[in-house]
C-alpha cells in the first residue's frame, strides 16, 4: 500500500506561502486514502508556476505545453482507461490560452479531473493580468486597472456541460481534499477550481481577503447541487466567491457514451499501421 512518501517526488521551488503547496499535498494526501498506487496516476500539467506540479507529484507524469493539458489527459484517459488521470494548471493556462480545449472537455465529459490553481494573476511570469483578474487590479500589463469583466469559469463550466464542478481554498486543507476525493470518484470530467494564492504578485488577492469573502455553499442549508439554474443563481449571487461541489449530474462519461461500455477496460486502440497503404499515401505525397 502507498505512502504519502511514494507520492513524494523531487523538492518543490514554489515561493514560500504559495497556495499550490496546499493542492500538491491534498492531492497526494487523497491518493494515499483512496489506495492508489503512483502507476495508477498519471498527471498531466500546463505551464505556469502551477504547472510545475506534475514535477513534484510522484506518479505518472506529463508536463505538457501551455493550454494543453486538457487534450492530452482525455487522450491518454482514453488510450488507457484504467489509469486515473489528473490535469492541472493556472488560471492563465487553462482559461487564456487553454480557453477552447476546456470547453470541449467540459461537454465531451471525458472521466479525468482538473484542477485549476486560481491566482488571478500570471505567477512563472511574474505578474501580469489573468483572465480571472478581478476588474480593476493593477498589473504590470494594466497599469491602470483591468477593463475587462473577469473570466467565471464555475459558470462557463456549468452552462458548456461539465458534470462536476467545484471550487475550493488552498486556506482550507480538509474541505479541499474532500472536494479533490469526490472529484476523482465521479464518473466524467470534474472541474476543480482552487483558489491558491499567489503570494509574490498578487498582493490583493490573498489568504486574508479569501476568508473574509469565501461563502461555503457546502455547508448552507437547502443549497442543491443537483439543481443547474439554482446553482448558477447563487454561484452568481457570491459573485463566484464561493467554495463547495456546486452542480454535479450523473449523465454517461465519454467512454461509455462512445463504445457502449459500461466497465472501465483499457481501449484498445489500432495501432498496427498498415504498411501497404501508408507506402501509397508516401508515393502520393512525393509526386
Ligand atoms: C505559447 C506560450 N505563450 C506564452 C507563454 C508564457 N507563459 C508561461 S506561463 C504563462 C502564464 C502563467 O500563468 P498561470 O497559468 O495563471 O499560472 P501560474 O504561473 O500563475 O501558476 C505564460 C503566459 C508560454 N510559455 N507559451
Ligand atoms: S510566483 Fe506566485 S504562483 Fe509562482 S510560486 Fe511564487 S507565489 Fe506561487
């Protein structure tokens, strides 16, 4: 049986107090408690500060381009359908540059999770507005306040067809990883946005003014994660400043929507090319 030890891999260079310590922890900590193995995982990450957790994660790993991590994780989900497979990302990774490949996975319910570490800010980089930068925050690349209305990813993902989704605190260590548990045991793709502080560039944005503003709709009476236009109203009505599973449907993954199958066996994919067609295709291409 494994031990937080084994998901342990190589020293972490994040800045001391940055929020994605937190997720790199829970996540491990929730592995060790669902009984995987490291060979069971694979994590597949973008870039970005907090793409550098497939490098400290001790699994499988890929630490894929910017805005990718999301079409390379459904493709291996689907080459290999026994591996659990996590992706994860910035804001600036999986909502800028990553913005198309997310709504399509968000439809396509492929049973992977991704975890998003939410900073507001772009941290590798050192500090310039992210599509999920509140109106207003000054930036080296808005000096005078972004103009634009901030990205609302709980409700892109709700509304684009995502079959979990929720959003957590790096402030708040066993919520996160209750919420990273039943993200990975959910059957289809789950979204988890984490508010992780970036404690070197954004200087509005911190631990404090999470827990002044969080509202946990896990713990309000009557809330009804199952209900998608309720969902979206009070996720709306916190100004998505909240935390909880907020809306989460039992509809089929993409696996089983595709080939039927309702048991989780590797796919075989046809990889044998066919040499006869492949020299006519070469012979063609060279004329
Ligand atoms: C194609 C491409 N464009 C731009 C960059 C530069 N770049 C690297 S990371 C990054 C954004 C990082 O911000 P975020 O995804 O929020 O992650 P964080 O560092 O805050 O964790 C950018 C723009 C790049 N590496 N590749
Ligand atoms: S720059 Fe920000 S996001 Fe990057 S490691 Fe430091 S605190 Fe974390």
């Amino acid at each position: 049986m494994a031990t937080l030890a084994d998901f342990r891999f190589e020293k972490a260079t994040w800045c001391p107090g940055c929020g994605d310590f937190s997720v790199l922890a829970a996540l491990q900590q929730v592995c060790v408690r669902m009984g995987l193995e490291p060979e069971d995982v694979c994590c597949v990450s973008g870039i970005g500060c907090s793409g550098k957790i497939s490098q400290h994660f001790g699994s499988y790993g890929f630490h894929t381009l910017h805005g990718r991590s999301l079409p390379t994780a459904q493709g291996i989900k689907m080459a290999n359908q026994d591996l659990t497979v996590i992706a994860a990302g910035g804001d600036g990774d999986g909502y800028g540059i990553g913005m198309g490949h997310f709504i399509h996975a968000c439809r396509r319910n492929v049973d992977i999770t991704y975890i998003v570490m939410d900073n507001h800010i772009y941290g590798l980089t050192t500090g310039q507005a992210s599509p999920t930068s509140k109106k207003g925050f000054k930036t080296k690349t808005s000096p005078t306040g972004v103009a634009e209305e901030p990205v609302k990813p709980l409700e892109l993902a709700i509304v684009a067809g995502a079959s979990f989704v929720a959003q957590a605190f790096s402030g708040e260590l066993k919520q996160m990883q209750r919420i990273i548990e039943e993200g990975m045991k959910h059957k289809g793709f789950s979204l988890i946005n984490v508010f992780s502080p970036c404690v070197t560039f954004n200087r509005v944005n911190t631990y404090e003014w999470f827990k002044e503003n969080i509202v946990n709709l896990d713990e309000e009476e009557g809330y009804d994660k199952h209900n998608k236009a309720k969902a979206l109203q009070r996720i709306g009505e916190t100004d998505s400043v909240c935390t909880g599973i907020l809306y989460q449907e039992d509809r089929p993954a993409f696996h089983e929507a595709v080939l039927g199958a309702t048991d989780r066996g590797t796919v075989k994919l046809p990889l044998e090319i066919p040499q006869a067609e492949m020299q006519s295709l070469m012979d063609q291409f060279r004329r």
